[in-house]
C-alpha cells in the first residue's frame, strides 16, 4: 500500500510541476528520483 502511496505522489507532483512550468521535458528528473527510490527500497526488501 505505500507504493501506491509513493507512486501516486510522484505521479502528482510531476504533473503539478509540469503543467505549472510547461517544462514536460525537463520534469523527467522527478521520474528519476522516483526510479532510485523503487530500486533502493527493492534491494533493501530484499
């Protein structure tokens, strides 16, 4: 359940980020972060 918690945060903030500053290209940084979370937090379920 807080994986879907976290995903839909980071969903929300980059489309809050995105449609605010018009910078689609750029917010891939947010997804990023996101990816270093979910591979952090698997090796540590591990």
């Amino acid at each position: 359940m807080k994986k879907l918690f976290i995903t839909l945060g980071t969903v929300l903030v980059y489309l809050l980020v995105s449609i605010f500053t018009g910078w689609w290209a750029i917010t891939w940084v947010i997804w990023v972060f996101y990816f270093v979370y979910m591979v952090a937090d698997m090796y540590k379920n591990q």
